[in-house]
C-alpha cells in the first residue's frame, strides 16, 4: 500500500496533480484545497489512500493523515465511495466532519454535492462512535477546544463573528459544560444557543409588525 508520496509536482489540474517519484509520474486525485498547496517544480509530500478496483488503482491525496483517517473511515458507510468521501473533505474540514458525526448533524453532510437528506441521515447513523471530536487532554488550554469549535462552526456556514459570539455566549451560561473540554457537547450547546436566539428575533419582528 502506498501510504505518502514525495516528489517534485509535474502538473497540478483541477482534480488531480502528478507527482514524479523518482521519474515515476504519480497521478493522485485530490481535493481543491489539497491541489491549491502544491506548485509545479517543487518538491511535495502529500498522504495517500489506494483504492483497487478490478479494472484501475486510483491513489487519493491528502495534506495530512487525518484527511485520509477521516476519508478511508468515510468509506466505510454504505453508499459511500471515493469519490463521495473526496466530495465531503473539499466541503468540509475533518474536525468539522468530526464534530457533525458525533452530533449527529445531518444538515451539515447534505451541504455535499451528491448528499440528499436520506443520505445524510445514513452517514449519521453510520459514522456514530467512529468519528469523534478531538478532545482537550487535562490541562490543555481553552483555545484548544475554542478553535475547534469555531472550525466547525465555520464549517456549518456560520461566519466567524457569528460563531465566536454564539461560543462566547453559550459557555458564559453553562461554564460547567466548557470546563469539560468536550468538543462535541460545547458545540451542542452553541447550535442551541444560536436556536434559542433565532427563534427570540422572530418573535420580537412578529411583535414589532
């Protein structure tokens, strides 16, 4: 199994770059922000997934080896090929996926190209226990659990204002729930926050009209 390549970039396209390893033209498939950090004529080192077919062997690019944990546990759900899985990382950042398998937040993989409702549900129900929110160890600082949250707000199409407001807001009412470092419970209770919010404007504009 091919787990990385490093080599000097030949051709960067729209879905896929070549790498030469040691005059070997390795083609890999990537996703556009993998593809946006590699420059032809200089050196790159990028993870890899092989996936072998009958008929081909189609290496998949990565930035890290997260991307490819992320990527090769997708493909573990039913209905979900390789190129679903690419779909859901160009869309997505792995802690976002992450934090959205853990909450179970459908909505967020039905953003992907491809993902009806249906499907998102399945992705969900499929990927409980096995994507998990990287969780602060004792003694690591809040920003740690802060940018992760706010990465996968962000995800979630919240801007970055909005969403550091809504965190801020959330832990300031439940900072039991903060002091835990729990990734996926402070976001729950962020999205519930921005909920409760939405629905106090809504009532104050039917007042106000």
């Amino acid at each position: 199994m091919i787990s990385s390549l490093r080599g000097t970039v030949t051709h960067v396209g729209l879905h896929s770059a070549v790498i030469d390893v040691n005059g070997f033209g390795m083609q890999v498939q990537a996703t556009p922000q993998t593809l946006a950090g590699l420059r032809v004529g200089e050196q790159s080192t990028v993870a890899t997934a092989m996936i072998v077919r009958e008929d081909s062997m189609t290496l998949f690019g990565f930035e890290d080896a997260d991307q490819r944990e992320v990527f090769e546990t997708l493909l573990a759900v039913s209905g979900v090929g390789p190129r679903l899985a690419l779909a859901v990382l160009a869309v997505h950042a792995p802690d976002a996926i992450r934090v959205a398998a853990s909450s179970g937040d459908d909505k967020a993989f039905s953003k992907v190209p491809g993902i009806g409702p249906k499907g998102a549900r399945r992705i969900v129900l499929e990927l409980a226990g096995k994507l998990v929110p990287l969780e602060s160890a004792p003694g690591v600082p809040k920003q740690t659990w802060q940018g992760q949250v706010l990465t996968a707000m962000m995800g979630l199409g919240w801007s970055e204002r909005d969403a550091g407001a809504a965190i801020d807001a959330a832990v300031a009412d439940a900072p039991e729930v903060a002091a835990t470092g729990d990734v996926g419970q402070i976001l729950k209770l962020t999205l519930r926050r921005l909920g409760q919010d939405g629905a106090r404007s809504s009532a104050r504009a039917k007042v106000g009209s």
